[in-house]
C-alpha cells in the first residue's frame, strides 16, 4: 500500500467514526500492526494527514494520531489558485455571491424562528474591526458567512466563506470610514429584512452591497487572486 492510498483509508475511517476531533486513532505501533504497512510508509501517510488537515502527530511516547478539526483557509487558498489560473474575474464572483446568498436569505427568511441576534452582534464586531484597523480582509467579521451557517447547509456556508474571503482580500487594503460606514448600513438594512421575513429586499440590499465593494475595488487588477 502506497502512502497516499493509507492516508485515504485513515481518513476514511476517521469520517465513518464522525471526524472525532481529538480523539487518538492509534499509537504508531498499533496503526503498522492495523494497516500492515512498514514505518516508512505510515510516517509519509501521516504527513500526509498533516498537509491536509485531517490530524495531527500526537507527541510524547507511542505517537500515533490526533484527529483535528479541518481549516477552511486551506480551501480558500487552493479555490484562490485555481480560479487565479483560470483568469476568472471579481465580476465572475460577485456574481456567484450573489447567487448563492440570494439562496441563503431566502431560506433564513422563510424560517418560522429566525435567531437574529447573533447577527447583529456580528455587525457590531464588523464596526469595532473597522475602527481598528479599517482594512478590509478576510478577517473582517462577516454576517454573510453567519446568515450561511443559519440555513443548516454546510455547503452554502463553505461556499460563501470562501467566495467573500476571496473576494475581500482582493481588495486588502485600508478602507476609508464613510465607505465601511455604509457598508455597515447596508449590512443592518439587510438583516433588519430578514428580521420582517422579506427576502426580496434583503436581495436587494446585497445586490447594493456587491456593487458597493465592486466599486471599492475599482481600478485594482480585476482578476481573482490579485492582489490589491
């Protein structure tokens, strides 16, 4: 067995068990024993495992594995490379935004019970952020990634966690305040739709937002993965 075909079939065993994050797997002995394989072998696969964000070497004697949560960022970095050498545009990823939350308002709107409050204390991070450092970046707080994760959909949440985070950090550079001020406003206005159930003009808002951050970027290299 190769070292990439055993690290497939650890992290097949990992996802049949739950992905339980901490959880040691085995010491180093008793995973050659279970797979048969040589140390060589084991050692590459649990590199392997490392890169990918599936689990960690456990320290100490015995080694073995640790089962860590994934990191979205490295989704990021790959979908960044990838849409960069496929010369896709910012105009190209608003759009799919666009797309995509649209599906995301409309659920969270339609929902008998809707848990606002987490939302809007999100804005309030968003304008403590601001007012520290103003840059706008992936690691600007975002109530978009938040209204994702409320639909229940792992998915959409990965999928706008990684189109905003892509998004913003192509123009990371710092932001004047009356920009993200407004920014903030539109992101109130938005919530406070969804706040009343209507899904339409929760829309609308973000279709504002997107043309506001596309204006933002304006003059910056369109291409995805460029650097403002």
């Amino acid at each position: 067995m190769t070292a990439a075909r055993l690290a497939r079939a650890i992290e097949d065993g990992i996802v049949a068990r739950g992905w339980p994050v901490g959880e040691v797997i085995g010491s180093e002995e008793q995973l050659l024993v279970h797979y048969g394989v040589g140390r060589n072998v084991l050692r590459e696969a649990m590199r392997i495992l490392e890169t990918h964000g599936v689990a960690r070497r456990r320290q100490g004697p015995g080694g073995g594995l640790v089962v860590v949560a994934p990191d979205a960022e490295g989704v990021v970095e790959s979908a960044r490379m990838f849409l960069n050498y496929r010369h896709t545009r910012l105009s190209h990823l608003y759009d799919t935004w666009i797309a995509l939350e649209s599906l995301a308002l409309t659920t969270v709107a339609q929902m008998d019970r809707r848990p606002l409050d987490g939302l809007r204390d999100v804005i309030t991070r968003t304008r403590q952020w601001d007012e520290q450092t103003g840059a706008l970046t992936a690691g600007r707080p975002n109530v978009h990634v938040e209204i994702a994760r409320m639909t229940g959909n792992p998915m959409l949440e990965l999928c706008l966690a990684t189109l905003f985070a892509i998004a913003t950090d192509a123009g990371a550079r710092r932001m004047p305040a009356p920009a993200a001020a407004r920014m903030r406003a539109v992101d109130v206005a938005l919530v406070d739709a969804l706040d009343r159930g209507d899904a339409e003009e929760a829309q609308q808002h973000l279709r504002r937002l997107v043309e506001m951050l596309a204006q933002y970027n304006q003059g910056d290299d369109p291409r995805v993965g460029a650097r403002g």
